[in-house]
C-alpha cells in the first residue's frame, strides 16, 4: 500500500497539490518546507513552529480509509504500508507500526539539525506554547525541526531501502491519495510494475503514472478502500523476492 495526503482528508487534515489543497489555495505556504529557507530565515522557522502549533494533526482521528487497511493487514493480504503522510493516523488506527514506513518521515518528532538529537515533538511544541518563538536544541543549542522530509532534503536511505523491497516483492500495489508527482516515491510506482506486480491507483485526480495501472479509480478513496476491505480474501500471493536493491549492479 502507498499512501499520500488524500488518505487524511476526510480526518480534516488538507492535502497540498489537490482541489482546494494548501498550495492550490495559497502559491506561499510551501515556503517553510524548503530545508534552505528554514535554515536561512528565521522568521521562516518561527512561522513552522507557529503552524505546527496549530497543526490539524494534533485534534485529527483515523477515517475509514486508515480502518479499512487495518482490517486488510488483519486479514492478510496487506503486508507494508508505503505513507508520504507525517500523522500518524496509520498507526494511531491501529496498524502495525513496524508495518508502516513513513516515507517523508513524521511530525510527531522533532531532530537538531545540527547535532542530529531527537525528541519527542509535543516537548517542543511545549515551549513554543510557553512563548518562545522558535525552541533550540537541548542538547547543543542548534536549529530544531520537526522529524519530516523538506524539500531539498533526502529521504531516509534505510526507509527507501525498505521500502523498495516491499514493492519488489507484492503481488498488488494499491496506490491511495497521492498524486504520485514528488519522488522518490512515486518511483516506487514503475518498480513495482517492472517487478510484475498489479498496480492499482486511487486518486480524486489523474497521475502521471496512470497508464502503468491496472486499474483506475477517480472516486472517494474513504469509499473505494473499506468497499475492498470487505471483500473476502481469496488465494495465496507469490510472496517471491528480488533481493536488496542496494545491492544490485
């Protein structure tokens, strides 16, 4: 399974690049997810720490679509879940959480850019409430920030690393909520096809990677994913393996 930002919606978090999403609405709100103009501006970095104060996520509950993979993890037939969302909600519905891999990383976690510690956000997100604007590093003093993937910052190697062996090894790959136009990980789109498996995407829009698809659906993926959680399993799977891709020629 991958995930993208249409998966949260209907818990009331916005997605970006959608109809009405954020960015859609305001062409400026991406500007704090520059890892450049954070480190840059100061005033960049105060106006994250303010939107992550009042980050929908905090209030957000699991919806249907992050019930409905449950139940198909319950069953069986769902093995990983590939998210490019930071909330969490995969696990707070009750998914396996070493069944999860959080692509772009998570907000409920901060790192020091410069010292590399890490802690627990609502710590941070603490001292923001108690008026200090922009909360440094306990440890050295250093730029703090939430635990997710800007842009101009790469992914987690050992996430991607994992996250590629799973594609490589499904018999489907159920695509939902994602307009699969940020990579590394809408990559993970044709390697799944080159590895010979189906692929099914779920998005209220087109993707760039549409034609690869088996199947496409432009409906309500809070609909189309408990409909396919209720349908009976059926089979075994090939479950075979092409190995660590970090070790390909």
């Amino acid at each position: 399974m991958l995930t993208g930002a249409g998966v949260s919606t209907d818990s009331g978090i916005p997605d970006f690049r959608g109809p009405g999403g954020l960015w859609a609405r305001d062409a400026d709100a991406g500007r704090d997810a520059s890892l450049e103009a954070y480190l840059a501006d100061p005033e960049v970095r105060r106006l994250a720490w303010r939107t992550r104060l009042g980050s929908p996520v905090w209030t957000a509950k699991p919806n249907a679509a992050h019930k409905a993979l449950v139940e198909l993890e319950r069953s069986g037939r769902l093995r990983t879940v590939l998210t490019q969302n930071i909330d969490g909600l995969h696990q707070r519905a009750g998914s396996d959480p070493h069944r999860v891999l959080e692509l772009h990383g998570t907000l409920h976690a901060t790192v020091c850019l410069d010292c590399g510690a890490t802690g627990p956000m609502r710590e941070a997100l603490k001292r923001v409430a108690d008026g200090d604007p922009e909360p440094p590093c306990l440890r050295c003093g250093g730029i703090l920030k939430s635990a997710t993937v800007s842009f101009g910052q790469e992914l987690d190697g050992e996430v991607l690393r994992r996250a590629r062996i799973a594609v490589l090894d499904c018999d489907v790959l159920l695509v939902a909520g994602t307009s699969l136009s940020v990579q590394p990980a809408a990559g993970l789109v044709p390697l799944a096809v080159r590895a010979g498996a189906q692929v099914i995407i779920c998005n209220a829009e087109p993707t760039p990677y549409d034609s690869l698809a088996a199947v496409v659906l432009h409906e309500p993926v809070g609909e189309v994913l408990p409909d396919l959680s209720s349908v009976p399993p059926s089979g075994g799977g090939r479950f075979s393996s092409w190995g660590d891709p970090s070790t390909w020629s």
